[in-house]
C-alpha cells in the first residue's frame, strides 16, 4: 500500500467521523427542540387550566358570597319584624335556619372537597410528569454514554491506523537506505569495472 492510499485512507476515515459527528449533533438538536416544544405545550396547558379553575372558583365563591349576603339580609329583616310579635315563631325560624345553613356549609364543604379532589388530580399529574423527566434523563444520559464509548472505539481504531502507518513509514525509510547504499555500491562498482 503506497502512501497517498494511506492519506486517502485517513482522509475518508476523517470525513466519516465528521458525518457522524454532524449527525449526532442533528439528532441531539432535534431531540432538544422537541423537548421544549413538549414542555411549552405542559406548562401553557396547565397554566391553562390553573387560570381555568381560578377563574371558576372566585366566580361561584362571588356567587355564593352574594347568595349569602342576601339571604342573611332578609333573614335579619324577618327576624326584625317578628321579634317582638311572637317570640315562639322566632325559635323556630331561628331552627330552620340553623338546618338550612348547616345544610348550605355541608353543601359548601362537598364543593371545597371536589376542589381539592381536583387540585390532587393536578397534583398527581405534576408529579406523572417528574417521573416522565427523570426518564428520560435517564435516557439522554445512556445516549450520552453510549456516544462516548463509540467515540472511544473510533479513537482507538485511528489509534491503530496511525500505529501502521508508521510502521510503514519506517519500513519506506528502511528500504530507502538500502536502495540508496545499493545505488551506491552499484555506481561504486561501475567505477570499478572501468
């Protein structure tokens, strides 16, 4: 094998790594982005539905608050109006009242409940997605491994081309010295034989 197949040789061994290289960082940048478009759409969503539910929640809180205030106001009117007529009727008004209102924070309570219901559903989602990320954490980081083992074996392998190359080299410096000192000798003997 002459020396320009050599060089030819490490020049498409060099052209290869390069592609692979290029390779590699296509695929590494294309993994990148699609993990950041997946993480916008998450967080957009739930920032969504977050907004979603505030927005339900102060809403029906403003409901009942008003709900509330209003029945209260006519309550207190009524017992105005009766308290000094019939103090009996008041007792058990004042009864009724008490079951209503029990009813109604029972009624208010079951709502906070299916709230945090919903807040732990959220919750168990986030987390979902902790376990997806370390995932594939664990992913990227055996890729990550594994492109450094090929990239030791390719290390090695130049390793080994550089190793005959320079036996060769020897070799061509060896038979260069015995071509010379035969040419000598032989122009030696020439000389000789005139």
């Amino acid at each position: 094998m002459d020396e320009s197949k050599i060089l030819q040789a490490i020049e498409q061994l060099g052209t290869r790594i390069g592609a692979l290289e290029a390779k590699i960082d296509t695929e590494v940048g294309a993994l990148c982005s699609g993990m950041n478009a997946r993480f916008e759409t998450m967080e957009a969503k739930i920032d969504t539905e977050v907004g979603a539910l505030r927005s339900q929640m102060n809403a029906r809180f403003e409901t009942m608050e008003a709900k509330i205030d209003t029945e209260v106001g006519a309550l207190r009117s009524e017992m105005n109006a009766r308290f000094e007529t019939v103090e009996a009727k008041i007792d058990t008004e004042v009864g009724a009242l008490r079951s209503e209102m029990n009813a109604r924070f029972d009624a208010m309570g079951a709502r906070i409940d299916r709230l945090e219901a919903r807040f732990d559903v959220l919750d168990a989602k986030v987390e979902t997605m902790d376990l997806r990320m370390v995932r594939f954490e664990d992913k990227v980081y055996a890729f990550n491994n594994q492109i450094d083992k090929y990239a030791v074996a390719h290390t090695q392998a130049l390793g080994e081309v550089q190793a005959q190359v320079d036996r060769i080299a020897k070799a061509v410096a060896s038979n260069t010295k015995v071509l010379q000192q035969l040419t000598y000798d032989a122009y030696e003997n020439r000389g000789v034989a005139q």
